[in-house]
C-alpha cells in the first residue's frame, strides 16, 4: 500500500489484487497532477464528473465527495476502486457509479478527466462514445506520462472534441487541454474492427474475427497465437475448454470448431476483450456449440476441478510496466480451476522463463513446440 498526498487529503492506494509487499504503486505522477492542477484552478466539479481509464481508480478515490462516474475498461482497476474507495471514502461508495467501457455513458458530461491509454484506438473509441455528452461549458483534461502522449495523442481529442493544447512536464507528467467544439460533425466510433484470417491457421483458416478497440492485436493475428493455433490439442466428446485471457476470442473459437462438442469458457479482465471473443466465437461457431463469456480475475471464481483443457497466451505488461504479475495469477488460478488430469497450454516468448513457474505449480512441464522466439508448454494437474 502506498499514500499519495492530495488537495483532498491523503490516500491509502493499492492496485488489485493486493499483495503484503506491493511494489507497484496505484498511482503515478500523472494522477497527482491532474489532481493538482484541479485544485490549484478551483475547478467546478459540482456537475457530473466522469473519469475515463483512471487506472486503479486513484482520481475517483480522491474525488469522492462529488460522485464521480468511472469509466473503465479493467475488471482489475474497478475491483481496485472499489477496495480503494472502501479504505478512503467508505460513505462515498454507494453514489459512485462505477461503469465498463461496454456500458452506455452517461448524457451529459460538465468534467471529463481522461487517463491516457496506452491504446490510441480505445482513447479514440471511447471519445467518440463520449462526445455527445460533452457541451461547450465540459471542462475535459488529460493525463499521462509524458511517453504516453504523442502528436497522435492530441490530433484524436481536436479531431473529436475539440482544440487542445498541453502543459508544461512535471515529474515527467504533462496535462491535456482541451475545448469543445460544438460544431463538430458527431461521426460514429470506427469500432470494432472485421477483418479475416489467412488460408494457413487450420480450422480458422479464412474465418473472420472482431476486435473491439483496445484489444491486443486487434487488426491482425499476433504470432504467438498463430503458434498456438497451429498446435493446437486434437481433443474430442464433451469437456470444458476455457480460453484464459481471451481477447479477441481466437484460440477459444478455433478449439469449438475442432470440438463442437466440447463447452468453452471465454474469459478476460478486459470488457473490450470479452465483448470481441462474444462476437468472434457468435460469427464462427456452430450454434449448437455452448458457450459462456465472463469479464474476471484470470480463472479466479470459476469452480475448483471444473475446467478439462485451458488454453493460455499471458500478457506480460500492466499498463507500461513489465511484470509476469498476470502471467502467474493465471498459472495459480488455473491450476485451482483444472480437474485432476487436466491441462494448460501456455504460449510464451522463450525469454520469459515460464516453464520454471509451471514446474514449480504443476511438478512437471513438457515443451510441446519451440521456435528461436516461442515456445508451448503443456502443464497437467496431477
């Protein structure tokens, strides 16, 4: 846990899940300065204010009192601000209206404080989503380190909203500035995205996949789950299949066109990811083939010894840091969620070592596949 002091007071912070020694902070100097620069304008934040990508719900937490709406992406950040408005601002809680990036916005819009994602599509996505709700009085502001914001960065919010400028860097933070215009065309979101596959990936050769904005990968076929994909199990009859860390759905949908009868879990922190697996697996599969989609913490909360097959590609980034965080919380939670025999595949950069976790969790791993940058991993619970 960290403290982070604010014109609003001090706050005790954590991201999510909590760990007794976090070393990653909930917030960044990006926060702190926005926060700042409200106070030290005297803002008016007596209308609706909504954040969209406050990380691990750090501008909420210290709005509290004036009822922030949060929009967010992250199953993770909204089970952070809770917990975090829980410690700070415990009577706040109730009136805060805590939204994905799924959910219809709010009408109208008097304060609109922007995390930069790290994914221009999404801050392009959501912001066509937000513009009508935005009006000429909407005070709308920014935030990010300044790696995070580029020329591209500004030319989407003057292209959408209005003319921006930025501030000066503080501790290598810097603010967008931003007035709306009125008088912009409202033009729908670009998203989400159609594009087919190519003629070599087995069962899904030529099928077309959907990615919602902010989905990795989201107008091609990345090659590590082309490399999965193309060693794939040969696995038949009824079974529970979960697709770990979906995205757009790919690997689950390739295992219900090799098994029609089998049942597949599709399953993602990501509301955008989800939403991308549901149309992807809808615009493929048999209709016959059972299918569930759930927004969670990697496997946690699905039934111990419930899942026969669990098929894996782990991200190893949270936001800008590099960290295999997520990579074991999926490893741990998988393993709870497999049935004695069960197995999960696990896709990787050869560099990230996860055969060593595997074989420490499972007590054994065997190396189905390797070229000079992947390699495949199978890990069965005993």
């Amino acid at each position: 846990m960290h403290r982070l002091s604010t014109p609003w007071g001090d706050l005790d912070l954590t991201r999510y899940p909590e760990r007794p020694r976090e070393e990653l902070r909930a917030w960044d100097a990006a926060d702190a300065y926005v926060l700042q620069h409200l106070a030290e304008t005297r803002a008016d934040l007596s209308g609706e204010v909504v954040t969209l990508g406050d990380r691990w719900g750090t501008l909420v937490t210290a709005l509290a009192a004036h009822r922030p709406v949060q929009i967010s992406d992250s199953f993770l950040g909204r089970q952070a601000t809770e917990a975090n408005l829980r410690r700070n601002a415990p009577a706040a809680l109730p009136g805060i209206r805590l939204l994905s990036t799924q959910d219809p916005p709010p009408d109208r819009i008097d304060v609109l404080l922007v995390r930069v994602p790290k994914s221009l599509a999404l801050l392009e996505d959501q912001l066509h989503r937000l513009a009508p709700a935005v009006h000429p009085g909407t005070l709308v502001i920014g935030a990010g380190m300044v790696t995070e914001i580029h020329t591209s960065t500004l030319r989407i919010f003057e292209r959408i909203l209005g003319p921006t400028s930025t501030t000066l860097a503080v501790r290598k933070a810097r603010l967008i500035l931003c007035t709306p215009d009125p008088s912009l065309p409202r033009t729908p979101s670009p998203w989400p995205l159609r594009y087919a596959l190519p003629d070599d990936v087995g069962v899904l050769s030529g099928r077309t996949v959907v990615s919602h904005a902010g989905v990795f990968c989201a107008d091609r076929l990345d090659i590590g789950t082309r490399f999965l994909l193309a060693h794939l199990p040969e696995r038949s009859g009824p079974e529970r299949v979960v697709d770990l860390g979906c995205g757009n759905g790919v690997v689950g949908t390739a295992a219900a066109l090799a098994n029609p009868e089998c049942e597949v879990l599709f399953t993602d922190e990501s509301h955008q990811a989800v939403a991308s697996a549901r149309a992807t697996f809808q615009a493929n599969a048999d209709p016959a083939t059972k299918a569930d989609f759930r927004v969670g913490d990697a496997a946690a909360g699905l039934p111990p010894d419930s899942a026969d097959l669990i098929l894996n590609n782990p991200p190893f980034h949270s936001h800008r840091a590099v960290t295999d965080d997520s990579a074991r919380r999926m490893f741990t939670t998988a393993h709870a969620a497999l049935r004695p025999g069960g197995e999960l595949w696990v896709v990787g950069n050869r560099h990230l070592g996860y055969h060593v976790r595997l074989r420490r969790l499972f007590g054994s791993c065997e190396v189905i596949a390797a070229n000079p940058k992947f390699v495949l991993l199978r890990a069965t619970k005993h």
